[in-house]
C-alpha cells in the first residue's frame, strides 16, 4: 500500500476537485506500489515563481529517501498547465491506475516520476 504525500494551498476550485475524485484514491492506494501527491495546489499569486516545482522536488527527495522508485500523481485534462509541468519535470502517463471522477465523464490520469538513484 502506498502513502500520499498530501501538500495543498486550499481555493475553492481544489476544494471541488477534493470532492470529485473522493474515496476513489483509497481504493488506488491499495494497488499503486509509490506515494503520490495528491492535490497539489499554489496560490494564484504565487503561480510562476517555481513554487509547484520545489514542491515536487521535495516530494520526490522524501519518496527517493524513502526507497521508493517512482513517485506518482493524478490529474486531468481540465488542469492543462499542471499537465505541462508535470510532463516537463519528467513525469509519464501511467494509464493503469488511470479513472473516472465521481462525474463519471472526467478522466482522473495517472503519472509517474522515476526517481533517479
């Protein structure tokens, strides 16, 4: 069973999207074998400062000392910056443990990070 590591700067939109993919992650949780981030998330104000990245380092450093291989996350097309970022910093789509929110229409996608040792 994997951990999450949960970092989050609360808005009302990540409150939706928490609502949305709710309960689903804990049956993932049982079968994803590396933590993930989950509902990763920076202020408006703070946005283009590198924030997201330092955030996801930190991530990946505590899953690499932590002797985890892969650090994963979830999103969805409707979060296309963070897609861009995700992919930027390496990240690949791991369709497996791909799912439907609770809308039954949005595709919550899988990534993963390769932690380098």
């Amino acid at each position: 069973m994997s951990t999450a590591i949960d970092v989050l700067i609360r808005d009302a939109k990540w409150d939706e999207w928490e609502k949305a993919v709710e309960g689903l992650y804990e049956k993932l949780s049982e079968t994803i074998p590396y933590p993930e981030i989950r509902l990763l998330g920076v202020h408006p104000a703070a946005r283009s400062k590198g924030v997201a990245t330092l955030l996801i380092e930190e991530c990946a450093r505590r899953a690499k000392q932590d002797g985890f291989t892969y650090l994963g996350l979830h999103t969805s097309n409707r979060m296309p910056d963070a897609v861009r970022l995700y992919l930027r910093l390496g990240f690949e789509h791991e369709p497996r443990y791909d799912f439907f929110a609770a809308d039954n229409t949005t595709v919550v996608e899988a990534y993963r990070l390769a932690l380098q040792t």
